[in-house]
C-alpha cells in the first residue's frame, strides 16, 4: 500500500495547483470581460471622431466615453 507520507503531500499538492487553475480561469475571464467592453467603446468613441471629422465639424472633438482611460 501506498504510505500516507506520500498520499497527503500529493493531494494538498494537486489541490493547490487545481485551486490555482480555477482562479486563473476566474480572472482571464473577468479580463477578457473588461477589455472586450473597453474595445467596444474605444471602437465608438473612434466612430464618432471619423463622423466628426467627414462631417467638418467645428473643433472641438467628441469626449471619450466615460470610463474608457480609468
């Protein structure tokens, strides 16, 4: 039989790498999350300057969205 020397220190082991795995995933998922948000409005706020400036709109240029530099 295998000895509990053994056993214990290998199950806290992959415990510790499975916790680290699921937190990871945790994290790059909020990330991506966030980043995909600040695309969106960095993709608006670019919309709006092209529109701005085809237009010749007088100065000065559309505000960034809120939030998008923070």
């Amino acid at each position: 039989m295998v000895d509990a020397v053994i056993v214990v220190p290998l199950l806290a082991f992959l415990g510790v790498v499975t916790v680290a795995l699921v937190t990871g995933g945790v994290t790059l998922g909020v990330q991506l999350t966030k980043w995909k948000s600040d695309n969106q409005r960095l993709w608006y706020w670019n919309r709006q300057l092209v529109d701005h400036i085809y237009r010749g709109s007088p100065p000065p240029p559309p505000a960034p969205p809120a939030g998008l530099f923070d």
